[in-house]
C-alpha cells in the first residue's frame, strides 16, 4: 500500500496484487477457509478482486479520467472472451 502503485491524475485508486498462488502448505487453511478473506475485510480501502485484463481496463480508464465505482469499468477497453461450449 506504501508503493501507491496507481494511475497519475486519480489517487484514489490504487493497486496491489493480494495473490494466494504459491501458497505455501501451513497457510492453506488461512487462504481457503475464509480467514485471509477475513482478515482483508478488516483493510481501511475497498477491494476489488481483478483478472489481469481487467487491471488492464482499469489503468486505462483511469488513464482517461473515468470516475466513479471500478466494477462498471471492467470491461472499459477490452471485453470478456468469448465462451466457448
């Protein structure tokens, strides 16, 4: 959070990658049973769980000055892929 990685001209979004990749085993019981989730409530700041093309989406909508709720910009550039049956 210190790193204030975010988009110039909006401050107020900031990003972090949280990942549980890599886990290492005495701490799957923390990743999968709730406690990390819990633990990330308890955070001063709003998370919003991303895919790495929505992280794309966002840096550029903030890039272009888009305000308000993130979750509305998810798709700002590049849309979902296509889902295959």
């Amino acid at each position: 959070m210190r790193q204030r990685i975010g988009v110039a001209g909006r401050p107020d979004w900031v990003f972090v990658k949280v990942h549980t990749h890599g886990c290492q085993e005495r701490n799957f019981d923390a990743a999968l049973d709730g406690t990390l989730h819990e633990a990330l409530q308890r955070l001063p700041h709003k998370l919003h769980y991303v895919t790495a093309r929505e992280v794309f989406n966002l840096v550029k909508a903030a890039e272009a000055g888009q305000h308000g709720d993130p979750n509305r910009l998810r798709d700002f550039v590049l849309p979902p892929p296509p889902v295959r049956r």
